[in-house]
C-alpha cells in the first residue's frame, strides 16, 4: 500500500501577483531598491558592483541588441562560461523577448554540445571567453542553424575573423540604437510574459543516453523561489556568492531565482581557483554547496592540521571531539547540555571553530543547504557540530529543486526533512518516491516518451529515488530505485551510501561500490591527490604523479584503514551490516567527466564504469592478487592517449555484525 504525505501550505506570492516573470520582477527591483546592490564580481582583484537600475539597463541594452539581429519570442539562446555578471544579463534579456535562455556546463568538451545545440535549434549563443567560441566554432558544421556568437572576454579573440563572432559590446551598441528608436519596445516585450512561459531549459547530464532538455516556467521557478524564500525568512540584505556552474538547476535556484525573488546581491568570484579567498571577503549569510564542495574544503581543513604543530593539532581534535558531542545539540536549541561541556564549547568557539569557520568563508553564513546527492552522515555532522546551520534539502532539476527541506530545530543527518509547503510525496509499494510539486517541470523538450514515463496521467514526477517516511514524516533517501539491490545472501546493498561513507575520508575523492547479486561488495577508489600527496610528502614518499602514487602499498595501506572503519561502522547498522567491503582497488586514473565516467556535476556512470572496466571487476571477485589495465583518456585540449598500469588488489577486514542491534 503506497505511503502519501501532503504540505498543503503553499508558498504565497507575497503581495506580487503581478510579477509572473523574471524580467517583471527585474523591473520591479530596479524601481523599489534601484540604487541597491544586485551583483558584484571580481575581476583583477577588485570587487565591482552593478545596482538594480544598471542591469536593468544593462538587459535592456542586450535585449534590444538581440532584437535588432534577429531574436524574438520562442527562440533559444545558449548561455555558456563561468558565473559572470553579463551571463546573468544573458538570461534575463533572452526571457524580455520571450525566448528560453538555455545555460550548458563550461568544462563540457565541444562534442557534447552538438545534440544540445541540434535538438534545442540554436540560432544564438552568448558565452563568456575565447574558450568556449573555439568549443562552438569547431562544432558549427555539425550545428547549422548556430548564426551568433556573442563573447564578453575579448582576450584571444583579435584576429578572430568568423562572421558568427561579435563582442558583447557591440551587441549593446546595436541594442543602444534598437532601443533609441523603440522606446517603449522593451516594457512592451515584458509586459506579454506570463507565468506559464517556459523561462529556462536545463539539459540534465544522465547517466546512461543523451541528455534531457527539462523545461522549467516562470511559474514553477519562482513559486520554488518564493517558497524557499518565505521558509527561511531571506530578503534584500542576504549575500550569496555564485560559483556552481550555470546549466545547474541549483545554482539557476539560489543564484538567480531567489535572487529575482528576494532581491539581494549575488556575487561572482574571479576564478574557480579563488573561490574560497574570495568567500572569506564577502561573507555570504546564504550558502548552498553540493556534497563534493563540503568534502573538498574539509580535506583542505585535514592537510591544514596535519601540517600543524603538535600543540594545535592535538587542540583541535580535543575541541572536535566535544563539538561531535554537544555542537549539533547547541546548534538546534532542543536537548539540553550540561554547563561543563557549554564552556567547553565556548572555548572551542574561540580558539577552532570560530576561526575554522572563518577560514572556511562562512562566519556570517545563515543558512546553509546541500543537495545535489546524499551526503555522509559524518560529513554532514561535522558541519553543523562547528556551528554551520548545514541543512539538507532533496529535489531534481524537474521539481527545480522544491521536494523536502530540514527545518530549523528539525535537522536529522539521516534525512531530508518534510515536505515543503504545497509539495506532495508518495512513497509507492517498490519503495519509489514520486512527487506533486508547485515547481514541477513541463516536460523533456521534444521527448513526449520520456515525459509520460517520468510525469504520470495524475502529475506524480517519478523521482527514481528509493526512500521512505520515518514516523515524522521525514523523508529518508536510501539511493538510487535503479541502484538499490541485494547480495546474494539477500542482504539489502546501497551503494551510493558506501560510497558516501568512504568519500568521507579525505584521502578519497571517489568511490564506486558493486556487489549486486554477487557474495560480497568490492570497490574501486580514487584517491584524493592534494590530500595523499600531501600526506606522502610528509613521509619522504617520493612519487611522479597519481598513476605512481596510487600504486604504492603504503597508499594501499593507508586506504584499506579507511576501508576498514567503514567496515566497523557498517558492522553495527543490522540492514547494511552484511554488505560490508571485502576487496578493493585504487584505480590508476582519476574518474572523469571527459572520459565518460563520471556526469558534469560528478555523479558516477555505474553500469559506464562497469563495463568500460570489467577486467578490473573480474579481477576483483575472482580472487586476483592484482590485475593489468590499459586505458584510453582524454586530455583537455582533445587529445587522446592511454595510461597503463598493473593494479594490486587488497583485501579489507570484515567485522561481525552487531549481535543485539541484528535481534533489535
């Protein structure tokens, strides 16, 4: 019998009925807090700032530009590069004149934006560097109906001669002009949006097949945003710095919806290299980092400490040991704590976990959300024990992002909080959860097949995930429906929550777990390179690169110890505990999106990795000391070449399982 929950508070439209469009709400800002900040970014180590009233103008300009070549109402328009301010213009301009602004992933290989760009009918493109116009004049034969190519960075591009190529300086000349003898054309564009006007099309990075083109409205998007909004009480003083890639739903969510919505400033870093050091000068009160950004920053925080004297070393892992204890508890107000461990934790406010946070960029961070994946429970307490209100939130590029969220005073580490307001879940008889939700997609653009398997005759969204309500209507997310399996003993395998356990270690990146229909789970491990070659230089490890590094038995060593307390803390969950890892290998290569093996967003292609290495899994269940493999890479500059390597093969030590927790 199928399980069913329903928040039937849905998100009001605080006072702004009217404002159904993105571009109605630009307007609306620049008209209530013109002068105030919007966006900022840096660039040659100092912050500039545009305020409402200047990118409203700065859109129009673009907009009318875009008119004057040719754009109008239904076309689409590729949105390619980094998280700078006139990408953002990009999209609000495309949406003034009724077109569908269509953000792709600025690391994607030119190859991958061919069915994009064939299947949407690109006829525009605006991107951010000489980069991403060498991507799209390499595919332009593949890709006739591409006319335009607008570029902000002119670095490089000088003695570019292509017809297609212009700056997006003189896209703003012509909209100058344009909009000279059209005064009144811009406000007019605007004014036809409506709610039910497709705003964005976002191509999801699949694991299996092309990607599918998710066409989201101005409704469904800013309902999300405003519900978000309304639930954590955000305004026009909030602070959120944009550095996730633009073709994600979530940072189209927390960047430039809420954004739109709430209107406070978002700020663009001046490289993904400087995001941190630039976290640190903004101090954003609203923050959102997908598990792999959290797992990142706390190995950087490990090698810190490694590197440290004894005395501050042994300091931080005596406050953290009390923050494990008491910090979630002081974080959520709810349980009571004794004096003692309080000024123990006020201490360690002062001397670690103020300047952790501090170093971190996030001593002014408010709230705090993850998603994109599921996130280890460890990680996730570690966050939030150090006085981060981490919380974590569940929802798909089709729901854009608005299925569940933690609630102040209500955060388990082991789920993704109730339903958000006007959301319904149902959790069907295979354990499947489907979804009704105000911000729910329209349909995979020109897929009917693909909409009607996703999107029942009643609405439901069928998300694929396998989960179930706990007793207060939290929603536990166990993994993937497709992944989920058994042993052949029968005991229940989940291998995204494996993986996420081993990804808790900083010295590894990855992990992808198998044992489906098999006697025992085995493992393929990348390590973490800054963190373990950090780690070997301490030891005089002298290596030449990963390949070299990842093979010595010292490295083995050091990750069959994380192996094995995985294994120790698996022992005692009575569900999982037989699912223990009994081989493992550490792969010659890192997983790659440019080799297939991993999305753009780095969720891994199981059944790809497979079969792309099914000599390596053989290997792993036949009982091999070790096993030889050749592989074909990619470089960056398109290249292609081949690593080799023989990888040995180490056993991990399995635990009992925990007698009175199995009776339980």
């Amino acid at each position: 019998m199928d399980s069913k929950v329903t928040n039937s508070a849905a998100p009001g439209n605080t006072g702004a009925a009217l404002l159904d469009t993105f571009p109605k709400l630009l307007l609306h800002h620049a008209a209530v807090r013109g002068d105030r900040p919007a966006i900022r970014e840096k660039d040659l180590g100092i912050w500039q700032t545009r305020s409402w009233r200047e990118v409203a103008r700065e859109v129009e300009l673009l907009a009318g530009g875009l008119a004057e070549l040719g754009f109008r109402r239904g076309m689409t328009l590729a949105v390619i590069g980094e998280n700078r301010p006139r990408l953002y213009w990009a999209l609000a301009a495309a949406q003034a004149l009724g077109g569908v602004p269509v953000p792709l992933y600025q690391d994607a290989v030119a190859q991958e934006f061919i069915f994009v760009f064939q299947n949407a009918e690109m006829v525009f493109a605006i991107v951010e560097d000489q980069e991403q116009v060498d991507k799209l004049l390499e595919i332009l034969p593949q890709c006739p109906t591409l006319k335009h190519i607008v570029f902000d960075e002119p670095r490089g591009l000088r003695h570019y001669v292509q017809p297609e190529l212009m700056s997006f300086e003189s896209v703003q000349g012509l909209g100058r002009d344009f909009i000279g003898r059209n005064p009144e054309f811009f406000e007019d564009e605007i004014d036809k949006g409506s709610a039910s006007d497709v705003a964005t099309i976002l191509y999801t990075s699949g694991t299996t097949g092309n990607a599918k083109g998710v066409t989201l409205t101005h409704g469904a998007m800013i309902a999300t945003g405003r519900g978000y909004c309304e639930f954590e009480k955000l305004g026009p003083d909030e602070d959120m710095l944009a550095y996730l890639p633009m073709a994600w739903v979530g940072q189209n969510l927390f960047s430039y919806t809420q954004s739109m919505v709430a209107g406070f400033c978002v700020s663009c870093p001046e490289s993904s290299e400087t995001v941190v050091a630039d976290m640190r000068e903004i101090g954003p009160t609203y923050y959102f980092a997908p598990p792999r950004v959290l797992e990142a920053l706390l190995t950087q925080v490990t090698i810190r400490m490694e590197d440290a004297g004894w005395v501050k070393r042994n300091l931080f892992h005596c406050f953290m040991d009390v923050a494990r204890r008491v910090g979630a508890k002081i974080l959520d107000a709810k349980e009571p704590v004794g004096a003692v461990d309080r000024l123990l934790y006020f201490l360690g406010n002062l001397l670690v976990y103020g300047p952790l946070r501090n170093v971190l960029g996030m001593s002014r961070v408010r709230v705090a959300y993850t998603a994109g994946e599921a996130i280890g429970p460890d990680l996730f307490v570690f966050y939030r024990s150090i006085g981060i209100n981490l919380k974590q939130l569940y929802g798909q590029t089709e729901t854009t992002v608005y299925v569940c969220v933690q609630p102040d005073g209500g955060v388990k580490p082991d789920t993704v909080g109730p339903a958000m307001p006007g959301v319904e879940l149902k959790v069907a008889e295979n354990g499947e959860i489907l979804v009704r939700t105000p911000g729910l997609f329209r349909e995979y653009y020109k897929n009917p097949e693909a909409t009607a398997e996703a999107k029942d005759a009643e609405g439901w969204f069928h998300t694929g995930d396998a989960g179930y309500l706990d007793p207060d209507q939290h929603l536990r997310i166990i993994d993937r429906a497709k992944d989920v399996g058994k042993l052949a003993d029968g005991t229940l395998f989940a291998p995204k929550y494996l993986e996420n356990k081993l990804k808790f270690f900083p010295y590894i990146k990855e992990a992808v777990a198998y044992g489906d229909k098999r006697d025992r789970v085995c493992a393929f491990i990348n390590i973490d390179m800054e963190a373990v070659g950090n780690w070997a230089e301490r030891r005089n490890l002298a290596y030449s690169g990963y390949t070299d590094l990842a093979a010595k038995a010292e490295v083995l060593a050091l990750v069959r110890e994380c192996v094995e307390k995985v294994n120790r803390d698996l022992a005692a969950d009575p569900v999982l505990g037989g699912s223990q890892i009994s081989r493992f290998l550490i792969l010659h290569k890192e997983l790659d999106p440019d080799d297939g093996e991993i999305t753009r967003t780095r969720k891994v292609r199981r059944g790809f990795i497979a079969e792309k290495y099914a000599v390596l899994v053989d290997a792993l269940y036949s009982g091999k000391p070790e096993c030889f493999i050749e592989t074909q890479v990619r470089f960056e500059d398109g290249r292609t070449g081949s690593i080799s390597a023989t990888l040995p093969i180490a056993e991990a030590k399995a635990f009992p399982v925990d007698a009175a927790r199995e009776a339980a």
